[in-house]
C-alpha cells in the first residue's frame, strides 16, 4: 500500500490565513437583511393604516345612518306642515291669527 498525502479538497484556490472570504457576499446578505427589516415595517405600517380606514369607515357609515333617519324625519314633517290643516291650527294657535269678522275693500287714494 502506498500511502498518499492528503490533498487539499479546494485545489486551485489559494487564499491567505485571515482574508476575509469575499466581502461582497457579506454585503449582499447585510443588505437583504436590511431590505427585508424595511419590508416588515412597511407591512406592519400598512396594517395599522388599514385598521384606521376601517374604524374611520364605521365612524362615517353611522353618520350616515344617524343622517339619513333625520331626513326622513324631515321630510315627514315636511309633508305634514304642508298641509292646510296644519296651517291653518299653527295660525290660529301660536300666530293668534283670526278670521275677520267683515271684509273690507282697501284702495288707493
């Protein structure tokens, strides 16, 4: 049996004792590690954002809502002022209006 001499695994490369092994490596990898801290925080900014819009959305739905009965109460009450009747029992009740007793004819001069 011949013995042999064990051989180096990387043949070919030779690199000092100490260098650093490819810097750029290290910055990519320092540099998709900040890239994806960045994502996080823009996912958890849209998130919150998100949950604002929804809670101003419900504030404005139940104004809405709140608007929309007091039309239709409006509106009710519209046509109900409309009527003579009610004209007339608001004259005679809060104006104190009276029919006159004799009609008389005014004219010029």
């Amino acid at each position: 049996m011949v013995a042999r001499a064990k051989t180096p695994k990387n043949k070919g490369k030779k690199r000092a004792q100490g260098s650093p092994v490819r810097p750029i490596w290290g910055v990519c990898v320092l540099s998709l590690a900040i890239l994806i801290v960045i994502g996080g925080l823009n996912v958890v900014e849209s998130a919150a954002e998100t949950r604002d819009l929804y809670q101003s959305l419900g504030e404005v739905q139940r104004q809405h809502d709140h608007l929309l009965e007091e039309h239709s109460r409006l509106s009710i009450e519209r046509g109900t002022m409309s009527s003579l009747q009610k004209i007339e029992t608001v004259a005679l009740e809060k104006l104190e209006m009276v029919f006159p007793l004799e009609i008389e004819q005014v004219t010029d001069g």
